[in-house]
C-alpha cells in the first residue's frame, strides 16, 4: 500500500504536510505515517530535572499525535500509522526511511525564508540519495488551494 512519510514536530508548518499527505492518501487509496520527533534528552547531572524535562516532552509529543490524528481522521478518514522517536531529526527520517520500503513520499512543509534541518538536507545534499520522492508543501496554502490538489 502506498504511504506518505509526514515528519511531526512543534513547527508551525508540519500540519500543512499532514493535511497534504492526508488528502493525497485518501485520494489514491494509501495510508499516513506519522513520524513524532522528540528532542535528544540531554545529560543532566540533576536526574530529577531530567526526568521532569523528558516527562514534559513526552506529554507534548502525546498530544501532537492525538491533534494529528484527530486532523487526519476529519480531513480524510484516514487512521495514521504513529511512531515517535527520539534523537537527531534527520538521523531519525533516515532511519525510519531504512527500516520501511513501503513509503511513497517523504511530504515536509515550508514557510518563507531559510528552510527547516529536514528540508536543507534532503532537499539538498541528500537529495540525490532518498529512497522515495520528497513533497515540500508551502505552509501558507489557503484552504481552497487544498481543496484543489489532487
């Protein structure tokens, strides 16, 4: 089955790649991945700090799957396939990339000026070695707009 690869993040653009890759998927009979980063813990000498800090980072990562999922449930009846992982953004797409031959699309979103760390490396240097195709999504796409892609 054909599955589009939507990295989640607190950027302010990854809803407008979740709400493509969920219209293209409901449109050609695939599925979402949704890949939730959550940022490298960091050594603290202060284990209890540390703990408090992954906790906070875990619920925020909880409560992006359920936006996304209720997004996606509304945008297009279609229920995503979630995986969280932790660590370096790109190492983590890499990976996921690796370990699924399945994923048509690697979608990422954009708004104006310098692109994200994802979009600069694969839409870059390591362009010319994804297993799959890259979508980039501007951010700012009215809604009609979205209505009009197929």
């Amino acid at each position: 089955m054909r599955s589009y690869l939507v990295v989640m993040d607190e950027s302010e653009e990854a809803p407008a790649a979740l709400r493509y890759a969920a219209r293209r998927a409901a449109r050609t009979g695939g599925g979402v991945d949704i890949l939730v980063l959550m940022p490298a813990a960091e050594f603290s000498q202060w284990g209890a700090v540390q703990a408090a800090m992954e906790e906070e980072a875990r619920l925020r990562a909880e409560a992006m799957i359920v936006q996304a999922s209720s997004a996606i449930a509304e945008e297009a009846g279609i229920r995503p396939s979630i995986t969280v992982k932790q660590g370096d953004p790109v190492k983590a797409v890499v990976a996921f990339l690796e370990e699924r031959g399945d994923i048509s699309a690697l979608v990422l979103a954009a708004t104006e000026g310098a692109p994200g760390p994802l979009i600069a490396h694969f839409a870059g240097a390591a362009a010319g070695s994804l297993p799959c195709p890259l979508v980039i999504v501007p951010a700012g796409l009215a809604d009609d707009t979205f209505e009009r892609l197929d």
